[in-house]
C-alpha cells in the first residue's frame, strides 16, 4: 500500500460515505441488524451509530485497509457495540459456516474486486434464518444515466479505490443465492445522479 491508499483514499472515502445523505440510508436499515453481525467493509465505522445495542451481540468488522481502521477508532470509542476486527478482504471471510445471524454491507459492493465469491462467502458464514441487510449505490435505470455510469467508472475506479458505478446491486445479490424480501430504490439526495442510484433492502438464503 502507498501513501495514496493508506492516507488520501481513507479520508476521502470517510467523507464521502459519512455524508448526511448515506447516513440517511444507513438510519433506515442498520437497526435492522440482530445477534452476532458481520459487517463487510466496515470502514471507519459510519454504522456503529445506529445499530441498536440491545439487540446485537458484537459486530466482526471485516476491514483490510489499515487507513479505515486507523479512521473508526474514534466512532468504535463512542458505541457500546463490541468490534471485533477481521482484516481480510470479503472475498476471504475468516469465520465458521453458518456463524453469523446478520450481514450488514453498506457502500461496499461497489469496490469488491470478485463480488461473485464475496457474496458467496456471506452466503456460507450466514445461518439458516439469517439475514443480510445492504445499502449500496450502483447502476441506475435509467439509460441516460446507467451510459455515463458506463463511460466514467473506469477512470473513478483509479480515484475511488476500485468503486464501480455501474454495478447491478439487486441482481448481483439475487444471482448469489439471495432472495431479496425487501428492496426500496432511489437516487440519493444531493448527490449527482452518476453516483445517487441507491439500492436498499433485506435479503435472505434462498
């Protein structure tokens, strides 16, 4: 790692994903998450506020940028939320089958280089009944948008630490073995239209 992603792409990225507009997204689902959470990305921990604590046991925290880690020591020292570090990329989740009651993923479908096999890792970690919860931002369904989305996501991937735009959120999930039981859509507020395309819901093994 450089100096660009070990200092510059954190902040930028801590920035961007604790903007009052993703915060929104994140109050409307994170309190959905229950018992022992596996939360993919977890970032500087733009989460932790709004998991409600009587209802979770601990949170792993899959994270394997040192600079996102070094960010979220001052959310982890403002929640009673137990974190327990994971510093492996989601495409190797270091747990059991079967070990985890939530998967919490939030803006970080977007960056993972092989979703495929990411996704059919918390598909194994997760137990029988159990649940993931997502908010992401990818393709847009409009053709205006989704063909600039194409055009530009090649060059921000460069600047954005491996972000697409252009990712099928939904059917991503659902090609995984997911069955998505509720998904609300929309383009995020003050936020352009090429990077607004919000996807959130719950989803389960089907």
């Amino acid at each position: 790692m450089g100096f660009y992603e070990d200092y510059c792409l954190p902040y930028i990225v801590d920035k961007a994903c604790g903007a009052a507009p993703a915060q929104e997204h994140r109050r409307k689902i994170v309190p959905m998450a229950e018992g022992r959470v596996l939360e993919v990305g977890m970032g500087s921990g733009h989460n932790l506020p709004f998991y409600d604590a009587s209802k979770v046991d601990f949170v792993w925290g899959l994270e394997p940028s040192i600079g996102m880690r070094r960010r979220a020591k001052k959310n982890i020292s403002q929640t009673p939320i137990e974190v327990r570090w994971l510093d492996l990329p989601g495409e190797q989740i270091p747990l059991e089958d079967n070990s985890v009651d939530t998967v919490l993923m939030t803006y970080t479908l977007c960056t993972i280089p092989d979703w495929q096999l990411a996704l059919q890792q918390m598909r194994r970690v997760l137990r029988p009944g159990g649940k993931l919860i997502f908010s992401e931002h990818g393709a847009a369904p409009d053709a205006s948008v989704l063909k600039w989305q194409n055009r530009i996501t090649p060059y921000w991937k460069i600047l954005g630490g491996g972000c697409h735009l252009n990712r099928p959120i939904s059917q991503y999930i659902e090609d995984a073995g997911f069955n998505i039981t509720l998904l609300e859509t929309e383009y995020t507020r003050s936020t352009p239209k090429i990077a607004g395309f919000n996807y959130r819901g719950l989803a389960k093994i089907s």
